[in-house]
C-alpha cells in the first residue's frame, strides 16, 4: 500500500488537499481487482453474527472482505475529504488515494449483493451496517458523500419524513457532530445518524437516529475484573432498555479488546443486558466468543 507523507490542510473547507502528481502514483499503485479478490465463493462463508461490528475495519488485510467471511454484520470506515475524495484512513499521515470509500466498501458492497440476490450474507437477510465515521469537518464531508452514496441507492436503506426502506447495507454516519444539519435537510437520505446517549428519550425518532453509540469509559469503570459493580450493571440495562424502547439499537467503543478473562467478562455482561454491537479489532476472537454459544 502507498502511503502520503505530503499534505495540506485547507482549514476554511474542512479539507485535505493532495498533490496531482501524488493523487496519480497512489492510484496506479494499487489496482481495486486485487484488494477485494474473494477468498471463496459467495453462500461458502460463515452464517452471519447479529452483534458484530469491527471497529476500524479498513486496518484489517482485507478490509469488508475478512469481516463479513467471519460473519460481521457491522463494519466501521474512516472518513477523510481530500480533493474532493472521500479517502478511508484512522490518520491524515495513513491518507492512500487508492483507498477510496468507494473502492473498498461500496463498489465490492454493491458486486456481493448483485451475486447474492440482494444480500450481503448469501441466504441470509441480514443488513450489513457500514458505520462511516466523518473525520473532516461534517457539514462539506457529509454533502459530498451524499452525493457519492446516490448511485448505491439500490443496496442502501433510505429514509423520507414518512418512510424508512431496509435494503442490503444501511449506512450508519458518525465522527463530526456537524453531520447532522445537512443531514435534517435531505428529503430522502440515504443514511442515518448516530446518535449518543444524550439523543435519548428526545424527539428524534429512530427513523433518523437507530443507533446509540458511546464511550464505554464514559459511563462506567468496570474494566472485566471482577463482577460488574450492581450499580453499572443497572445503569447498563437502563440505556439499553430506553434505546430499545424506542427502537434504537446500542454500541460501546473504547470496551477492553485484549484476548484474556478481562475482555470475556466485558463481552458477557454486554451481550447478558442486550447491548446489539460488540466493538471489537479482533476478528477471529469475537466469533470464536459468539459461536462459542455465548449469545443465544
């Protein structure tokens, strides 16, 4: 993979400007074919895990490709604007123009559901969330990957003032809170926000907020060792049971994901009080706990 080590801020647009000659090596360094070769036949992989989410998912090998053969149900992408480019990194020094939003997620996305009859997983219809975190400033970012999202239509859940249209692959947008205004103007969107635990109990219906998303250190000190202190135990259920009253769903980054008793204890307690997405860097473990029998 190229890397870019040169880069200018432009600080009035909220964006990242690359050199041409730059934008022109990276491109032809990496070939789309080549980063998103399956690794078996659509249908042959594992059957999908419902609380699975990998964080940080373009940092993997494969990026989409080694969540969903491990039967992820939920990816996250980082976000950058770059010359009018959405570029997928966790850090401006890791910015690589091959590695668009487009070129990793939804062009192998919208090939996967064509071959699998309109599914991510084959024979399973399940919605795959693409959780798409905003690093650049929100309100320029999330215009231009509107606009990017629109050719996807047909494998993207939507929503109008009235309506909400489950499809394949439901975008998920996080990262810069100043997503949320051009967001509120889109007559139809194709993508919703993700709230925090301040979003609950208001008026936004989960037609526009179906997830609750916070920091796990945030609220509670319980790190996995020992029992859960009775007091977080009953504050964890309480968030969960006023998401899913009204229709939300709960994830919690920043858990503990080293292997070991600590992180089991976590991922326990979480999937016990109902919590729908399981934040994790590591892949492997997560279905190894799931299928384990951990959640039934």
């Amino acid at each position: 993979m190229t890397h870019l080590s040169r880069r200018q801020a432009i600080g009035t647009a909220g964006t990242l400007t690359l050199t041409a000659a730059t934008l022109t090596t990276g491109l032809a360094a990496t070939p789309a074919a080549a980063q998103h070769r399956p690794r078996h036949r659509p249908g042959t992989g594992p059957a999908p895990l419902r609380r699975a989410h990998a964080h940080n998912d373009y940092e993997h090998e494969r990026p989409l490709l080694d969540a969903l053969d491990h039967g992820f149900t939920s990816v996250e992408a980082d976000i950058w604007l770059v010359d009018g480019q959405l570029l997928v990194a966790h850090d401006a020094v890791d910015l690589d123009p091959a590695r668009t939003l487009e070129a990793l997620y939804l062009d192998p996305l919208l090939a996967r559901v064509r071959a699998n009859g309109g599914s991510v997983h084959a024979g399973h219809r399940v919605p795959l969330q693409l959780l798409i975190d905003i690093k650049t400033a929100g309100d320029p970012t999330y215009r231009e990957l509107s606009r990017r999202l629109r050719p996807y239509h047909s494998i993207l859940s939507s929503a109008t003032a009235t309506r909400v249209h489950t499809r394949a692959v439901t975008a998920v947008i996080s990262g810069d809170r100043a997503s949320r205004l051009p967001m509120t103007e889109e007559r139809t969107r194709h993508a919703f926000y993700d709230g925090r635990l301040d979003d609950l109990g208001t008026a936004a219906p989960a037609s526009f907020i179906p997830l609750i998303s916070s920091n796990w250190n945030s609220s509670f000190r319980w790190l996995g060792e020992g029992p859960i202190p009775p007091a977080e135990r009953r504050l964890l259920r309480d968030i969960v049971g006023r998401a899913h009253a009204a229709r939300q769903r709960v994830r919690f980054w920043a858990t503990p994901d080293t292997p070991g008793p600590a992180r089991d204890a976590i991922w326990s307690e979480l999937v016990a009080a109902d919590v729908d997405h399981l934040n994790t860097d590591d892949l492997a473990g997560l279905e190894s706990f799931l299928r384990s029998g951990a959640d039934r």
